[in-house]
C-alpha cells in the first residue's frame, strides 16, 4: 500500500475531528446556553464538516480496503468522524496498524543509471 492513502485518511481524520468538535461547541453554545451569534458558525461548520465527512468515508474506505480490515472495524472507522473526539483515537490506532503494510517505493525503484 503507498504511504499517500494512509495520509489521505490522517489529514482527513483530524480535519474531519476538529470541525466536529466546533460544530459541537456552537451547537452547545446556539442551543443549550442560548448565545447570539452561533447561528451562522453552526450553518458554516455543519455544511463543511458534512461534505468533509463524507470526503473522510472515501478516504477511509479506501484505506481500509487496501489495508484489508475486518467489516467491524471498518465500520467503527467509518463512524468515528461522527462521533466528537473519536476520531483522533481511531485514527492514530488504525495508523499503527496500517504502517507496517506501507511499502517504500524507493526500494523498489530500479537503481539510477549512470
């Protein structure tokens, strides 16, 4: 697998987490607290963090197809970008786990000619 799949996914992750963990403030601070102003920043986040989870799922079902997971644990992968925070501790376990299946292209490159 090359590394650019597994780092598709980690930028997507995080991405992914810190806009969830700002919807969820706003959506705290617009709701529960009754705060003027969280009206627009509630629109903004939730309409960019919901096209970019769902850029997030391609990504992650990419690399969980490559990487060969278990459906249980793909779909635990696939809902962590819903879920605030979870995505920061999946994302750095499914790391670990992928690593040693990332090839280096550069040893399998052929040598330089000279």
């Amino acid at each position: 697998m090359k590394k650019s799949v597994l780092t598709r996914y980690r930028v997507m992750a995080y991405v992914t987490a810190v806009l969830l963990i700002v919807l969820t403030v706003g959506v705290i601070g617009k709701r529960l607290l009754h705060l003027d102003g969280f009206d627009s920043l509630v629109t903004v986040v939730g309409i960019g963090h919901g096209w970019l989870y769902v850029l997030y799922l391609v990504f992650a079902f990419d690399l969980g197809n490559k990487a060969k997971m278990p459906v249980g644990r793909l779909l635990w992968v696939l809902l962590a970008g819903t879920v605030p925070t979870a995505a920061f501790f999946v994302e750095r376990r499914v790391t670990r786990e992928v690593q040693p299946l990332i090839r280096d292209d550069r040893k399998l490159a052929p040598a330089a000619s000279q």
